[in-house]
C-alpha cells in the first residue's frame, strides 16, 4: 500500500513537471509575438522550478560561478559614476541568469531539446512573414492590445531602410534571431532527413516538407537582412554540418562559392573585377562597405573597440559601471552610440577584467564539457547527438555574433539565447550526474 501511495505521488509530479514544460513552450511559441505573455509564463515557470528544484539547483558548481559573477557585477555598479543607469543595466544580465539556472534544472533530456527547437522554428514563421510584407510589398503597421501586452510596430521598408527588421527594433538584431532560428531549424531537418531518405520513411513526410519551408525562407530572409555578421554565421553552420555529416563535395562548393565572393569583396582590382561579373555586388559591396561609403570613422567597429578597449584599461577592477559606454563615447566623438559592438570589450569596460574574465569563463567550461559530452559519452544514442551538436552550434553562433554586436539589448533574444544555453546545461548535468552515480556504484 506504501508503494502504490509512493507511485501516485511520484506520477503526481511528473504530472506537474511536464506541465511546467508544456507551458514554457507555449511561451516560447507566442513570445517573438507577445514578448510579454511570454516573459510572464516563462517567469512563472522558471520560479516554479526554483522552488521544486532547489536542492539541485544549490548543489551545482556552475551555479556557484553564476552567482559569484553576480556578486561582482553589483560591486562594479556600485563604483559607476552613475550608478541609477549601472544597476538598471544589470537587468539586461541578473535575471537571466535566473532564467538560466531554473531551466537548466527544468531541461533534461534530448526529447526536450527538439521540442524546443520545433516550437522556435514554428514561432519564426509568423514573424518571417511580416518581415518579407515590410520589405517587399512596403506594410506598415501599428497594432496594439492593452498596450503592451500585444504591440506590433512595423516600419516600411524596414529598419535600416533597405533591410528587413519585421517586428525587432533592428535588422541586425533580427538577423541574429534567424541565424539561431535556422541553426537548430536546419538540424531537425537534418534528422527529418535522416528519417526521410534513410530509414525510407514516406508515409508522413509533412514535417520534413514543413522545415524544408522553414530553413528556406528563413535564409532567405537572413539574405535581406543584410547582415554580414548574419551571413557569415549561417555559411559557418552550414559548413559545420556538412563536415559534421561527412558531406566533402557540399564543403568544397560551399566553400568556392565563399571564396568567389571574398575575392570580389577584397581581391587587388584585376583578380576583383573578375569576380564581380558573377557576383552580385549586394553581397561584395557590402562585405568590404563599398555600399556605405561615405560612413563615419566614429562607426567603424575598429574605432568603437579601442575606445572600449582604452576605457577598460583605465578602470580594470570595476569598469565604469553598465550602460556607461554610449556617453562617455558620444563625449569623445559626439555621436551617439548604444555599445562597442562587441559584448565582451564592452563588458570589460563597464564591469571590468575580473568580471569579464568569470563570465568567459563559464561560457568557456560549458562549451567544453558540452563538446566533451557529446564525443565521449556513453549514453547518448546515435541519432541524440546531432540535436546536441545543433543546441552546441547555436551557441558557437552566439559567441560569434557578440564578438561583433551586442545581442544582450533585445530582449526576446536575449531570451532565446539563454534558454538555447540552459538546455546544453540540462542535459549535460543529467549525464554528468548519471556518470557519477554509474561510476560510484562500480
């Protein structure tokens, strides 16, 4: 009678536990749409789990880091010029580390991992949609329901004119939603793939079809963004996978086809005019930013990372506090600017070296044990690991792109990005904690 009474309780909670998920990915279906609705569920579910999980949450070292890390960038707020704009600025980072570590206890399994990857490439339609009507058929649109609870702007012909940025308030910031979107998109097709080709499965072939649409029009898209940081991470991804699969002869065109258009972009002049007769100047034009001439020194990138690079040596214990770049740059050179575009010379700058230095470093261990897990494990079923391998490059695609912008200013992205790390985490503290028990009962 004990036992069955155990059961029940034990079928209980997994009850609720898979609701707590259930709901997580209802918001994260609604949330490119309704950013708030979804922060509301996914808070709600990330406290849940806090107060579920919380023995195992206390219990992980890489928590322990997180929390040092936050310890420290409250120091460093503390010893800002302006203070009020330091410690608004540590909700761009705080809470999502909260974010982090609940979900991270949340996510365990691989089954979990392409739930959440389908739910992203089913979410990105709608909003892929609106982008192409903003940029090709010239829609406008301002809708609104109580406010903020549903709030679609969008401007004609895009943000930057030219450049697709749908419901995201910039076009770079959209095109690093896409590259994620299209990373963990074109993994599961792979799988479809797999499925479709391999094992000759034929009798549903929907979803196959379904991410066929989805990783076109979402490069597509990620083409009109006109994003070289975009362009350049999807064409990594998609050489990663290929050399993932073994495929040699899609490596060497894919990689021709990347030379053609580097050597138009910057080849001497007779080897350059050669290949701009094949290549269209959309794309080498905006590589080396024959495109945008007449721009400003103060906006190339080289000049906003040794201003960062200069302020983070002035101050290399605390920083000059969060969200203080964009006013001390404008001083210097009186344009207006948000960030350095590049997240960690900026964080080195406004929390400075120790700080930064913990942040790496976390982001380092969970790569590497990520990568680690993935060769070496022996739990992993065959056809688990390249939904890993796709969670891993999506987080590769992320480090790349804030090493040339700063995505931690969007907030759906920055929601995103931290789920797409919990997950790694979820799993790889599952099998790690899975190997240790193995280990210690041989």
């Amino acid at each position: 009678m004990l036992g069955a009474s155990l059961n029940k309780v034990s079928d209980y909670f997994k009850s609720r536990w898979r609701s707590a998920w259930n709901y997580s990915l209802w918001a994260l279906l609604i949330f490119p749409l309704s950013p708030l609705l979804g922060a509301v569920t996914i808070g709600f579910v990330s406290l849940i789990t806090w107060l579920k999980q919380s023995h195992k949450i206390n219990r992980r070292p890489l928590n322990w880091g997180f929390a040092l890390l936050s310890l420290l960038l409250i120091v460093s707020a503390g010893f800002a010029d302006d203070k009020t704009a330091a410690f608004l600025g540590l909700f761009n980072l705080l809470p999502f580390f909260l974010l982090f570590v609940a979900h991270s206890a949340l996510i365990q399994t691989f089954v979990q991992l392409r739930q959440m990857a389908w739910v992203f490439a089913i979410g990105s339609m709608p909003v892929i949609i609106l982008g192409l009507g903003q940029l090709f058929l010239g829609w406008s649109l301002k809708f609104e329901i109580l406010w903020v609870v549903l709030n679609w702007t969008i401007a004609p012909g895009g943000n930057p004119p030219g450049r697709i940025a749908s419901l995201f308030l910039h076009a770079n910031t959209f095109a690093a939603y896409l590259t994620i979107v299209f990373i963990l998109s074109l993994g599961l097709w792979l799988e479809q793939w797999r499925l479709y080709r391999g094992l000759g499965i034929r009798k549903n072939s929907l979803p196959f079809i379904f991410l066929t649409i989805v990783v076109i029009t979402n490069f597509i898209t990620l083409i009109f963004t006109n994003s070289r940081n975009g362009w350049t991470i999807a064409i990594f991804a998609c050489l990663a996978y290929a050399l993932y699969q073994g495929w040699r002869i899609l490596v060497g065109g894919v990689a021709a086809i990347v030379s053609s258009v580097l050597l138009a972009a910057f080849a001497p002049s007779p080897v350059a005019q050669f290949f701009r007769q094949y290549v269209p100047a959309f794309f080498w034009a905006r590589l080396n930013d024959d495109m945008y001439p007449d721009r400003p020194v103060a906006l190339m990138r080289k000049t906003q990372w040794e201003f960062a690079w200069s302020l983070a040596k002035e101050h290399p214990w605390t920083g000059w506090g969060l969200r203080s770049f964009s006013g001390l740059y404008k001083a210097q050179t009186q344009i207006p600017l948000g960030h350095p575009h590049n997240l960690f010379l900026m964080l080195s700058a406004e929390t400075g070296f120790p700080s930064t230095f913990l942040f790496c470093a976390l982001l380092g261990w969970i790569l590497i044990t990520g990568i680690q897990l993935l060769r070496k494990a022996k739990y992993i079923k065959t056809e688990d690991r390249l939904i890993y391998f796709s969670y891993l490059l999506a987080f590769v695609g992320w480090v790349l792109l804030n090493t040339v912008d700063v995505t931690l200013f969007d907030f759906r992205f920055n929601v995103i990005s931290w789920l797409v790390l919990a997950a790694i985490c979820g799993v790889l503290h599952r099998y790690n904690e899975q190997d240790r028990f193995t280990s210690g009962s041989n």
